[in-house]
C-alpha cells in the first residue's frame, strides 16, 4: 500500500486537473437532466 500513496502524492497535480474535468462533466450532467427533466415535463402537460 505505501507505493499506492506515494504514487498518489507524485500525481497529485495530475488528480487535481482530474477532479476539474469530473467537475466540468457533472455539470455537464446537470445540465442535461434539468433538460430532460423539462422536456418530459412539458410532454406530461
């Protein structure tokens, strides 16, 4: 396990450009479901 975190720390730029583009998608997504969520809404009424 001491490997694991040491290669942690070596990537821990590389993690935190990760987390940036995990945030971008998930608004991404976000966006998408309040989208869908619209559509289908509109399509009940």
């Amino acid at each position: 396990m001491s490997s694991l975190c040491s290669l942690s720390l070596e990537n821990n730029d590389q993690s935190g450009e990760l987390q940036l583009e995990l945030d971008a998608i998930n608004i991404q997504y976000q966006q998408c479901f309040l989208e869908l969520l619209n559509h289908s809404s509109q399509n009940c009424a």
